[in-house]
C-alpha cells in the first residue's frame, strides 16, 4: 500500500518504519523535519497519494493543522486514520471534515509505549461509525497485536483518555509509596520484590521499575503528553467531580514548571525525593 504517517515522533516513527520494512510505501510528514528515508516536507503530497493516511500528533491543535495542510487532497477511496490522543469533540469535528471530502475516518487511539510500539504489541481503540474497520485492519494488525472496537466515533477517545486518567493516578500511588519506602531505608530491590508479592502490583510498575531504580527519565510517555490528557479528561468531566485527578494535574504542572516536560512522567519522582 501506499501510506502516509503524519507525525514522526517517538511513536510515529516507529510506525512508519515498522511499515516500510513490511514493503508498504511509506511517505513520513513532520511538522520539523526529520534524517529519515521516507520523510517527506510536503504534508499535501504525501496525502495526495496515499490509500492509507494515519495522524499521530500530539493534540487537536495539532491534528487540525495536520488537516489544514491535506484536506484539499483528499477524496472518495482515501482512508484516514486518527490516532492522537484527543477529546471526543475534537475528534467528531475531525471526522466531520475528512468525511466532507468524501475518504473514510477511522478513530483508532492507543495505549503502548516506545517499547510496545517498536515489539509492534500497541493496543488500538477504535470508533467507527461507517464500518470502515476492514480497510484498516490490515494496517493496524501490522503495527499493533490487539484492535478493540469500543463504539461510535468519540467513544474510543473518551476511553483512551479515562485509561490515562487511570495509568496517571497509578503513576502517583506508586512514586509516593516508593518515596516513603527509601525515605524509611528501604532498599528499591526490597520495596519492588514486596510490590510483586501483593495486589497492588501492575503492568505499570512492572513498565517503570528500570526507570525509578536507575533513575532514567528517558521517555517512553513524556509528562507534557500525559499533563495535556489529564487537562482533556477534565474538561470531558464536565461537572464530574474527578477530585484526584485535578490533584495528579497539578503534580503534572509542578513538573513541567521544572523543565522535565520531554521527561516520562514516571520522573515526576524527583518531586517527592529531591532528585534533579
């Protein structure tokens, strides 16, 4: 197929060149550009030619730019699939546009990290009202290892951002207890061997127990990524009173006050223990 990935970040690029080593023609857009084979500056070309079209950027203002550039291109036969994390408004006014110009929406959000993406084990939520999933499964079984249809288009992004939700106020329960441990001598190796042995052990901290031992803030999610989704759910909330999560926020914000915005969020730790 021919297939044009619009955002070549940590995740973005893994896609495209997981794809082109499938043999796919890939062309990669990026809002600055990037030392890569299949990179291209001209977001409307690439468009132009492409069966397949997926945006992975990172948040509406951003996909609206994106479109900005390639709606003009596109048409019947086309198929766009939306995989930033954004509200379920945002995405319902994106679908709204690409389907006046006759190419099919998918919204297909996901959950994995650099790892999952590069092992090709990313998990996709999607919405589709119009039963284009078909077309885009042979896409997506390439990139990911499980397509979980939730609903209606909107409906995935209001899952992917209360799973957010979810993974963040994990983040903080598990840096606060790990915080209190070594503030009480406790060696990391003993307090993550505890972890393991009770229920409140999980796929997070098995994820981020390298990171908080070593104290490698490399990203895998970065915490403006998960700062800009606990704002989106808040605003999806309404008059919900979603007290921890304006609390997790407001850790966030202390966070990029200091510079770690490009850090995982899991670096957030140094919060709590006086790291830099």
């Amino acid at each position: 197929m021919n297939i044009a990935v619009f955002g070549l970040g940590i995740i973005g690029e893994i896609w495209a060149r997981n794809l082109a080593e499938d043999g796919h023609r890939v062309r990669g857009w990026n809002r600055s550009p990037k030392n890569l084979p299949f990179f291209t500056g001209n977001a409307r070309e690439a468009a132009a030619t492409a069966e397949v079209l997926i945006i992975v950027v990172a948040d509406p203002p951003a996909v609206q730019s994106v479109l900005d550039q390639i709606l003009p291109a596109l048409q019947a036969g086309q198929l766009l699939i939306q995989s930033s994390t954004v509200s379920a408004s945002a995405t319902k006014q994106f679908a709204r546009q690409v389907q006046a110009t006759r190419a099919a929406f998918l919204e297909a959000p996901f959950t994995g990290s650099r790892i999952a993406a590069r092992e090709r084990k990313t998990v996709f939520f999607v919405g589709d009202d119009a039963g284009v999933l078909p077309r885009a499964r042979p896409v997506l079984e390439r990139i990911g290892a499980t397509i979980l249809p939730v609903g209606p288009i909107g409906s995935a992004s209001a899952l992917k951002l209360a799973l957010n939700v979810n993974n963040a106020g994990i983040a903080q329960a598990l840096c606060e207890s790990l915080a209190l441990a070594r503030a009480a001598g406790i060696s990391d190796e003993i307090f993550f061997t505890a972890l393991k042995l009770g229920v409140g052990r999980s796929g997070l901290s098995d994820l981020k127990e390298p990171k908080l031992r070593s104290g490698d803030f490399s990203p895998q999610f970065s915490t403006k990524h998960m700062a800009k989704d606990l704002r989106l759910a808040l605003e999806m909330a309404g008059e919900l009173p979603l007290a921890q999560t304006r609390t997790v926020l407001g850790v966030y914000e202390a966070g990029l006050q200091r510079g770690w915005q490009d850090d995982d969020f899991i670096g957030l730790v140094r919060l709590l223990t006086g790291e830099k």
